[in-house]
C-alpha cells in the first residue's frame, strides 16, 4: 500500500491524502489550503487544476468533516467520482451551500452516507476495490466528524482527520483501533506549549462573562456550526437566565442537527421548559433556504415570532446574541446600548476582520476571547499515541512536523514532503 499526502505534510489545511494499492486509488479529503481567498487568481486556478490531477483515476473520495479546509474541493472534481461522508457531514455541507445561494451545487447530489450499523453507534466498512474503510467518529470542532481506517494488503493505516480531547466527546478517542501500521495524526497545536481547556470549562467561563454584567447585552461571535461550542453557550444563557438571540443561519444549522440528534436544541423544536431562544430573521437566509425546496423548515422559520428589537435596546441585560462580522449593521443600531463584544473563535479570524475588530476598539467594548481549539494538544495527542501504538507515525495537518521528534522519542516518524509517495 502506498501513502501520498498531497498537501498537508508542513501547511494547516488543505488536506488531501492519496492511498494506493496494486489495484484501487482513494483520497481522503480534498480540502482548501486556509489562505485560499488569499491568493491571486492564478495561483487558485493553479490549486483547484492540483485537485483535478489528484482526484485522476480515483475510485472513491472519502470526506472526514465539513469544514472547507477538509472537503472546499469537492466542486472542482468529477461528480462521478463517489463522494462518501457521515449523515453530519453531508447535512452541513448542504446547509452551508444553501445558506451561500449554491443549493443546487452538483456535487451534493452525488454524495454517499457511510452506513451505521444495528446499534446506530458505529459504522460499517465500506469497500472500494480491495480497500476497506472503516470511519470512527471524533471529538472534533464539527459535528459528525470521523477518522478513517484503511485496509488493504495486508496493512493498516489510521487517519485521525481533525481530532482533539477535549470536547464533549472526548472519550471517542478510546473506540479507535489500536496497532495500527501507520497513524496519520493530525498536529495543528504543536506550535504552542499550552493546554486547551475543556467545553465544559469554556460553559463556566460564559456564565461568569454573562452573570458579572448582567445590565449589558452580550454578543458573541462563534462559528455558526460550532454545534458544542452553541450548546456551550446556550446552556450559560439558560443558566443565567438571559435569552440566546440567533439568526435564521444559526437556527437553520441547528434544526437540521436537531433532526440527527433530538438533545441538540433549536428555536424550531424547543425543550419543553425551556424557553432560551429568541429568533431574529434574515430574509436573505430565508429566501436561499426557500430557493433549495426545503419546504417544511421554511414554515416553521417564516411562524417563528421574531424577538422584540425594542426590548434588546430598553433591556440588554435580558440578551446574549450569537453574531457573525457581517452583522455589523445590525449590531451599530445598537450603538448607544451598553455591549460586551466576546469572541469564541480562533484569533486568526479576529486578525482577519479588521473592520469588525476595529469598530469594538473604537467604541471602547470589552472584547473577552472565551475559546478553545478544534485540535488536541500536545498531551492529548500523546494519550492518543499511547492508545493506538503505531507501528509507523506520520504527521499530517501542522506547520510544526518536526515536534513530533520531540513528543515520541521512541516512535518510528516519517517526514515526507508533500506529493511524497511512501511505501508501507
């Protein structure tokens, strides 16, 4: 069996790895390098003609979550080629191309659902050629994300895809098979020394943020698919006693994880008791939703009571409002209401809006950063090593490959470089 990773092997993002044997070819996402929209026009075009070469002859691509850095390829690929992703997963990418106004892209028409098996807590392998793969859900900043296990030739290989161990799932880690020949593992944090802090900590820290000025409102900015960092805050919110504003995007997102899984909460299907949400509506997002033939879900958004903008402004202590930098107009009605801006994201994205950062600085808001990672840190991946115990280790998704040196002295590492071939 050999390994190519065709990009990911020095870079965070991007990835994409090839596996081959004698007789079949699959890739393991086909995801956006993180600077993409960076870049001029020809070194894009230069990116997306890369991703037709490595899907070439392909049997099958295998997505292990939805951010864009995993799967933002996927368009610029043959639709005949089978695209296998979770339930989660292929809900999100399409909740995403509708919210963009692209529900009718090509590409999800073609996705496959990797099969569960009778207990609903595991899937079953999937075979393509004489590969067999064998996904593992995660603990993972995405909703539904897994690893993949690959076997062919009388080899294994485990590729974490994005993992980490604090979260609320972050015993998954111990389901996932041990001696495996080869573990891809995923290294976004190896840069820093620090230890990510658990959701369950990052809940505390909101209901302190929330309960110590209980007369401002609060905006939070968070990813709108966050789902455990949402749950996060809506239970700080709950709490304390204050109403979790979202927007048609948020509780489109949340409605549709709702369906998969009943213990996520949304303004379209509330807890009995539980009154948190307040519903503020985008009719840009309603009419894309509309647009993609989503009948039911455009009912219950269109006989949702909107919250009272009036009542933001007389009473913002009642409020947490869940915001995006593109929802600064709304925010500066607001401009004379006592306001707490909180960001739960990673701080590159801060540094990325500089208008929206800009604003919050001139006004003179407090702008707490209440965050954890998507990825494991060093210990958890040490833990993670010590359970699987690999015969070779791989890094994959760093800038920081050569810690890996550091952190398992007494592993066997390999170091490629990108469009490497290794044999196994």
């Amino acid at each position: 069996m050999q390994i190519t990773i065709h990009r990911g092997t020095h870079e965070i993002g991007g990835s994409c790895v090839e596996i081959r044997t004698r007789q079949t070819k699959i890739l393991l996402d086909l995801g956006l390098p993180l600077d993409f929209d960076d870049r001029d026009e020809e070194q894009q075009r230069q990116i997306r003609h890369e991703a037709l070469a490595w899907a070439q002859d392909a049997e099958a691509i295998f997505i292990s979550h939805y951010h864009a850095d995993h799967h933002g390829l996927l368009p610029d690929v043959p639709t005949d080629i089978p695209t296998y992703t979770t339930a989660g997963t292929a809900a999100m990418m399409r909740a995403t191309e509708v919210i963009h106004g692209r529900g009718d892209a090509a590409y999800l028409r073609h996705l496959k659902i990797l099969p569960k098996g009778s207990d609903d807590r595991s899937f079953e392998p999937t075979t393509v050629g004489d590969i067999r793969i064998t996904p593992y859900t995660v603990d993972h900043a995405a909703y539904d994300a897994c690893a993949f296990l690959i076997e062919a030739e009388d080899r294994r290989i485990l590729y974490s895809g994005d993992i980490r161990m604090h979260g609320v799932k972050r015993s998954l880690y111990r389901n996932l098979p041990t001696k495996v020949d080869c573990l891809l593992l995923e290294g976004t944090n190896l840069v820093t020394e620090k230890e990510c802090p658990h959701e369950a900590e990052i809940c505390e820290r909101f209901k302190e943020q929330f309960q110590s000025e209980t007369d401002k409102l609060h905006y939070v900015w968070c990813s709108g698919q966050n789902i455990d960092r949402i749950v996060q805050i809506y239970k700080a919110a709950l709490n304390s006693s204050r109403k979790l504003i979202v927007d048609t995007y948020i509780a489109y997102i949340l409605e549709m994880v709702h369906r998969m899984k009943p213990s996520i909460p949304s303004p379209l299907s509330p807890f009995e008791g539980h009154d948190v949400f307040r519903y503020f509506c985008l009719n840009t997002y309603l009419q894309r939703i509309e647009g993609a033939e989503d009948p039911e879900i455009v009912q219950q958004l269109k006989s949702l009571p909107t919250v009272d903008t009036a009542d933001i402004g007389r009473n913002p202590g009642r409020y947490a409002w869940i915001i995006r930098p593109t929802m600064l107009r709304y925010m500066q009605k607001y401009n004379h209401t006592p306001s707490v801006v909180v960001t739960s994201i990673w701080e590159g994205y801060e540094r990325r809006e500089r208008a929206f950062m800009t604003w919050i600085r001139e006004r003179g808001l407090a702008n707490p950063h209440i965050h954890t990672s998507g990825h494991a840190d060093a210990k958890s991946l040490q833990s993670i090593v010590r359970h699987i115990d690999p015969g070779v280790l791989i890094p994959i998704h760093t800038t920081a490959p050569e810690r890996f040196g550091d952190l398992f002295p007494k592993r066997k590492i390999l170091y490629p470089q990108d469009n490497e071939s290794i044999d196994l």
